[in-house]
C-alpha cells in the first residue's frame, strides 16, 4: 500500500528505492476509501512512450480485465505530447504497441504545445472519473522525500484509486519513437509512466 500521510516519508522512499535497486516490480496502491474500486469499469495508464512502466501497467491492466468483475472495463493509454505535430505517429505507435500485446484500449493523445499544463493537472483532470489509475514512480530526489509524499498523496486523493508502478528491467521496453515530453519535474508526479 502506499504510504498516503506517512510519518516517515525519508524511510518509506529509501525502501521503494532499495526495492528499484534490486530489480523488483513495484505496485503500491493507493485505494480510495471514498469510493473503493468504483464501478471497475475505466483503467486509465498514463505513459511517457518509453521504458517498462508502460508494459508493466499495460500487463497489469489486461490481467484485471480478465477477471469476472473488470470484465467490461475499458482501458485507456493516455499519452501527453508536446509537439502537436507528432499526434498522428505516437497515436500510430501507440495502437501497433496494444496491439501486438492484444490489449483492447483506446489510445489518448493529449496535445500540450501550447497549453503547457502541468501533467498533475492533466491527471487530474482526466482521470478524475477513473476507477483504477496507473502511474508510473517518478526519481525521487534525496532531500525532497516529504515533498514527494506531499505531492503525491494530494494527487492520489484527487483522482480515487491509485496503482503507483516501477517496472523491473524484465519487463520490455516499449517506446513510440520520437515522442516529445515536458521536462520532468523531479519527486513529482507532475510525470507520466516512466523515466
């Protein structure tokens, strides 16, 4: 479980770093008490385009769909770009990627050249309605620990139940070419899936 309002966030991190460091999978859940799993009918996976995050949660996504209760749930691959000009290649990109995985979703890109949004806001304003969340753990800077846990537990109550991902390097790594993204903004979730 994610460690929403953790008492020793310097601690908490330093384990999920030490876990990373071994090569692990990392799934920490965020469960909202509010509204539970919701209707278990939307999964939304925001990804950067590169990496094993996305394959990860992609996995992850098809597995719970085959179970009785997320059977009708529809998956979203959300993609932010900042290069409009490159919509129609990371959406092609993006579809043969769920495609060779034979994963039924559709693809979201988000064109944010000249809006520049923040990805926390784009998060939250798309996902807001979201039964089950995928987000990949963004480099959590030593000295900026209880900033990420702030950060992060702001997000995560924002848009209901939350599954927090790092990928061990067996899982692929996916990419969609030349995809342009805004700078990350270190220790927050202000990022996609991956890197």
């Amino acid at each position: 479980g994610w460690a929403r309002q953790s008492s020793e966030p310097v601690r908490f991190t330093q384990l999920v770093s030490r876990l990373s460091a071994l090569d692990m999978n990392v799934v920490l859940i965020d469960y909202d008490k509010r509204f539970g799993w919701g209707k278990k009918q939307s999964i939304d996976i925001w990804w950067r385009g590169g990496g094993h995050n996305g394959n990860l949660a992609l996995s992850l996504a098809k597995f719970i769909t085959l179970s009785e209760d997320w059977a009708n749930a529809k998956i979203r691959l959300l993609i932010v770009n900042s290069n409009n000009d490159l919509s129609s290649s990371i959406y092609e990109d993006a579809k043969q990627v769920i495609d060779n995985l034979r994963i039924s979703a559709d693809v979201m890109i988000i064109n944010n050249e000249i809006e520049q949004r923040s990805f926390y806001e784009i998060i939250q304003v798309e996902s807001v309605n979201t039964d089950l969340t995928f987000l990949g753990f963004p480099p959590i800077v030593k000295g900026e620990e209880e900033n990420f846990v702030e950060q992060t537990n702001k997000l995560c109550h924002n848009i209901g139940t939350v599954a927090i991902i790092q990928a061990s390097s067996e899982f692929k790594k996916l990419s969609l070419g030349e995809i342009q993204t805004t700078k990350l903004e270190e220790g927050k979730f202000s990022e996609t899936l991956e890197e």
